[in-house]
C-alpha cells in the first residue's frame, strides 16, 4: 500500500507545472562484453567462436570479470576445448564464485591497497603543501587455481 501512495505521489508531482520528472520506468540494458579479443582485420569482425576454429587459435583467455569470465568458459566447453589443458583461463577480480568454480583469478589486494592510500593520505596532511606527488606501485595477487597449466 505504501509503495502505491508513493508512486502516485512522484506522478503528480511529475505532472505538476516545475514538478521534478518521473524517472525511466526501466535502465539501459548494458552491452555485453566482448568474451575474447580478436586479431584486428580491416574491415570485418570476427565472433568469438570463430576464434577457436582458427589455424592458431589463442591458448589463454582473460576475462574481465565474473559474468565474462563465466561467458568465456562456456564458450569454450561449446567449442570443445578444455580448460586448462587446451585453454588457460585467468579471470580479472576475484569474484565469489571463482573460488568454488576452482577459477584462477588475478586481483589488486584490497586491504594493502587501503593501507598504502591511508599512509600516503596521512603523509599529504603532516607534510601539508610540501609534500609532492609520487607513485606507489601494489603488485596483484595471482590466485593459482584449476585453470591454468
């Protein structure tokens, strides 16, 4: 009932004269990723799938996330390979299933990550406007799991 009187009540406001406007009913769907990348050939594309019948086809894929990474082992099983003794498969992130799916992941640590900004945040603000700018590089972390060789 209160969802209702909600709704109605953002309609006619919408409605009224300087009344804010109503939000989209439904969001963009957004556009899939690519589940590999193709050489580059002027002039035509090539689908994913047709990478895989190549005369040299790719040994690795990475995966740019769960939902891609998911959609490149699926591709691949379809295709007919197998991972990892045909294809290595590395998916960006650590995403909660990868661990149950035995999927290996490479990903920035979170928590040093989190230190090395406090640390470099509190030395901004002790130094004040001495301080300069530099670089602080934090190495990935390679989780070595059931697809790869």
């Amino acid at each position: 009932m209160r969802d209702r009187r909600r709704r109605r009540g953002r309609r006619a406001g919408a409605r009224a004269p300087g009344g804010p406007r109503a939000p989209p009913r439904r969001l963009p769907r957004p556009r899939p990723a690519p589940l590999a990348a193709a050489p580059r050939v002027p002039g035509r594309r090539r689908r994913p799938d047709e990478l895989w019948r190549a005369p040299a086809p790719p040994t690795a894929v990475l995966a740019l996330g769960d939902t891609t990474g998911t959609g490149a082992l699926i591709a691949l099983l379809r295709a007919g390979k197998r991972v990892p003794e045909d294809v290595s498969l590395i998916v960006h992130g650590d995403p909660p299933g990868a661990r149950a799916e035995a999927v290996t992941t490479i990903a920035s640590p979170p928590a040093e990550l989190g230190r090395e900004a406090a640390a470099l945040l509190l030395e901004r603000i002790g130094e004040g406007a001495r301080s300069t700018a530099r670089r602080v590089t934090v190495p990935p972390l390679l989780n070595e799991r059931g697809t790869v060789r």
